[in-house]
C-alpha cells in the first residue's frame, strides 16, 4: 500500500509543487519529510506546520525540550539513526524531503528519495518559496571559501545605515526562513550560504533564486571530504551567480570567480564587478595608493573614482589586513548596487568591529601581539592570517578535512619564528614542517585533555617569541577534534594567554627533532 501511495504521490507532486511558490499558496497536507532538527532544520519544520502542512521531522538525535516544541506545533518526530531508510519513512511517502546542511549527497535516505522521485530541498529553497510573507524582499547572496561572515556583516551594516532594513542570515546562524517570517519584514535579506546550502539549491525552475547581487569571495580547497571533489564544490560556489539581477561581484585575485561570471546565465543587464587589492579598472573596486577605490558606480569611471575610505583611517580599529579589506571592497560592491553611498560606507566602517576570534588582538606585552583568528578553520584562511603579520608563532592544527596543507606551509616557513602544532592531524603537519623547514623549532601539543591543549600551546609560544613577533592562532582546521567549536578553541586561546601573562604558565618543553623526514 505505501508502494502505491509512493507512485501516486511521485506522478502528481511535481504538478502541485510548481504551483507553491509563495506563503499564500496552498500547502495544507503537503506530505514533507524533514532531515534534521538543529537550527535549521527545526525553522524549516516550524514553517511548514504553520503552513498547513503534515510533518515527519526524522533525525538520529533530538532533545528532550525541542522535542516538546515539535509535538505542540503538530509536526511528527521520528528519531531513528537513519543509517538505513527506516520503514516508518516509507510509509509516510512524502511528497518532500528537505535536508538540513549536514547531509552528505550519498547519505542513504537522499538516495533513497532520488530513487523514488521524491523532490529534494534544502532551506534556501524553501524560504525562496515564500519569501513573500511579510513583503518579498531583495536577496543578496554571499559565499565563497572565506571571509563569508565578515562580508554579510558588513553588507548590512552598510544597508542599514543608508536607512534600509537588512537582515544578515543564512549560513551566519539566522536561518533565512527567520528572516522571511520576521512580522517586520525586510527591504534585503544579505545571505550567506554555504557550499552545503548550495549543493540543494536549483538553478531554473520556480525554486532557483534570483539574487539582486551576488558574490563568489573566493575559492580553495574545502570540505572535499563532503562534496567528493574540488570540482564538484567549485560548481557548488558557482550556483550563487545563477539569475543575478543587477551585480556579479567577483575576485580580481581569483581567475576561478572571474570564470564562474562568464558561465552564469543571469538576468539581462546584469554587470560583472571585479574587487582586487590592486588598482581598479573601469567597473571594478579597488585600492590606488592606499584609498580604497570604486570605479564601477559613477558616471566617468574610466577618468575617475571615488574614495571609500583608507588603510590609514582603517588600521587603528584592526580593519587594514588585506583579506579584511578586501572584504570590505566586496561588500562595498554590492551595496553600491543597491544604490548605497559611499560616503554612508566610510561613516558606517567607522563603528564596524570584526567578531570575536577573527584575528582578534589579545593581547600585547613585551613587545610580543597575540592573535587570535580561531576562525581561520582552512588553509586559505590561514593564509590570509598569515600574509597579515611579519614575524610569527603559528598555533596551527587541528581537524583538516581531507584538505592538504603542505602547500601552506611550504609558502610561509620564511616567516616564521616557531610552528606549535596541536590536533589530530598532528602527523601530516609535523610531517610538512621536517620536509620544508627542518631547521624551525618545532612543537608538537600532545595532550589529549581539552582542558590542557591551549595552556600547553600558549607556554610554549612564549618562551620561543621575541620581541616584535605576533604569536597567532590560525589553526588552518575544524576545532570539532578537540573542542567543541572554533569559539570554543578562540576563548580558550584567550583565558591561556591571560592566565600565561598573569604569571602562571609553564613554559618548560622541548622541541621536535627538527631533522628532516626521509
């Protein structure tokens, strides 16, 4: 019987489905299956009963208290470890599956679904969909490798400030379907998605999105450990193009962006916008002789520019690293789509501050900084850190994703002062540092206890650092190993190097056999 009541359902939801693209549509008693009950996944299931339709949230793990919640908004739960398809699921036969980001492509129930001819959604599509609850607000879309977060915040901080209502969401931690459902309502929504989000989300049809502007930062090797291929997660970033209406803000630096551009089919008059650190052409943003420049939103832009803002007025609020400037040309970009001033984007850099564990400065004494950019959670990002400092102790390590850090090292050795190496992934780095460096005094953290790895890390940082020298937390790995995120990690960085220049840190350890591997 649910064999049958699967093929009717296959041969007639996608007739019913093309007609659900907004609130007001009819969604009473839509079957939809939700993988997933984190953050995400509970606004997706919190949505769709509100909608009027039948629910079965299936995960492996649920609390006790979100599982109350679940039962009085009227969806279903089903906690099963969802290492096989469970029955109960089949006989539900749901018109829908929406997956939360954490879904591996091949996980046997996403495979199961495409089997059947069940549709597959992710949050993203759902929230296009019925965007327009409150008033169907403009979408500005944000991904790439790093520096995602930094550049939401600043795109609506920058709209805010011009008088707009923006709302960063996404994969920033406010789900969109937040936003969409805010009773205020929102001139933009600034989303960032991650390459996960974009894996689900459709390119053509009533679900693809059509984004006022959009932006690919960057693009490096990340989580190849989920997407299989790098190929496969460039095509991912790529989607965010797709459809754009008015802006495609790429990376001057990374032809990879410039080439997503010229493949996306988008909306006629749809320009392309480079950002570099170099000296803007025509339609692109930049810098000249330390201003930061647009070239792209004024009538004579092959003649002039027009000044954003300095190095100099950005270095005293942490502001001029190169990634984060680059940061703010991009964010820069897009807001200039949207009509935004630039004179309202000086004064709106003037009260920015960058969020916690972004080479944040912890400290500074005897003449030595300590920074920590827990978030630097990849090689690329470690990169950035690192090309922002001169002489450096580098706390690096952690969970590396099946990414490949030799090539980081290899890079940046000249610059260092120490490397201290912590993690699991110890051995491949330990590894990169004998083959590249064998004469840099090497530390390896061999701790296991949580509680210890940053005391331990933070000592031995001190008793190799001189003056001059920024000791810098730029792990270039997941924190999920050893702690229970990169906050985590980054408040424990600081609490150690406090209790450490309080006097109370043991700096006794010895180094690595610096010879090198054969």
């Amino acid at each position: 019987m649910a064999a049958e009541l699967m093929a009717d359902a296959s041969a007639s939801a996608p007739d019913r489905l093309d007609t659900l693209t907004s609130w007001n549509a009819d969604w009473r008693g839509l079957r939809v299956a939700v993988l997933g009950v984190g953050v995400t996944g509970f606004a997706v299931a919190d949505t769709l009963t509100e909608l009027g339709a039948d629910v079965l949230v299936v995960a492996p793990e649920v609390d006790d208290d979100r599982a109350r919640i679940l039962e009085v908004i009227g969806a279903k739960l089903l906690r099963h470890p969802l290492d096989v398809v469970p029955a109960e699921l089949e006989a539900f036969a749901p018109e829908v599956v929406v997956v939360s980001p954490g879904f591996h492509p091949d996980h046997p129930v996403l495979e199961w679904a495409g089997r059947e001819g069940v549709a597959v959604w992710g949050d993203i599509e759902l929230a296009w969909r019925v965007r327009d609850k409150v008033n169907a607000a403009e979408w500005i879309l944000v991904t790439g490798t790093n520096g995602k977060t930094t550049t939401v915040q600043m795109t609506a901080t920058f709209l805010a400030a011009n008088g707009l209502r923006a709302a960063p969401c996404g994969n920033i931690g406010v789900p969109v379907l937040d936003a969409v459902r805010d009773p205020g309502g929102f001139d933009v929504l600034v989303v960032e998605l991650s390459s996960y989000q974009l894996h689900h989300l459709p390119t053509v049809g009533v679900g693809a999105v059509h984004p006022w502007a959009s932006v690919v930062l960057n693009i490096a090797d990340d989580h190849l450990d989920w997407h299989g291929s790098f190929e496969a997660y460039r095509a991912a970033k790529a989607k965010v193009y797709e459809n754009t209406k008015h802006a495609c803000v790429f990376n001057r630096a990374d032809e990879a962006t410039r080439r997503m551009v010229e493949d996306a089919e988008v909306e006629e008059g749809a320009r392309a916008i480079g950002f570099g650190l170099d000296v803007p052409g025509p339609s692109d943003f930049g810098v000249v002789e330390g201003i930061l420049a647009d070239r792209a939103y004024l009538d004579d832009r092959r003649n002039t520019a027009l000044e954003i803002t300095t190095l100099a007025e950005l270095e005293p609020r942490g502001l001029d690293a190169p990634h984060v400037v680059a940061n703010i040309l991009a964010a820069s970009a897009l807001v200039r789509s949207f009509g935004v001033p630039v004179g309202v984007v000086h004064d709106a850099l003037n009260d920015f501050r960058l969020d916690a564990h972004r080479i944040e400065t912890v400290a500074v004494a005897g003449g030595v900084r300590w920074i920590d950019d827990s978030k630097a959670t990849n090689p690329h990002a470690a990169e950035a850190s690192l090309r922002a400092f001169g002489r450096v102790v580098w706390i690096v390590g952690g969970l590396l994703k099946g990414v490949d850090a030799d090539a980081l090292v290899a890079a940046h050795v000249g610059r260092l002062r120490a490397a201290i190496v912590i993690g699991v992934d110890r051995e491949l780095l330990v590894a990169a540092f004998r083959r590249h460096a064998p004469e840099l005094p090497l530390f390896e953290v061999i701790a296991d206890d949580t509680e210890q790895v940053m005391p331990e890390a933070v000592a031995l940082a001190a008793s190799v650092a001189a003056e001059g020298d920024t000791v810098l937390l730029a792990p270039a790995a997941a924190s999920m190993d050893q702690f229970a995120d990169y906050g985590d990690r980054g408040r424990r960085f600081h609490e150690a190097v406090r209790t450490m220049l309080g006097g109370e840190a043991d700096g006794d350890s010895a180094p690595l056999d610096p010879s090198p591997e054969g």
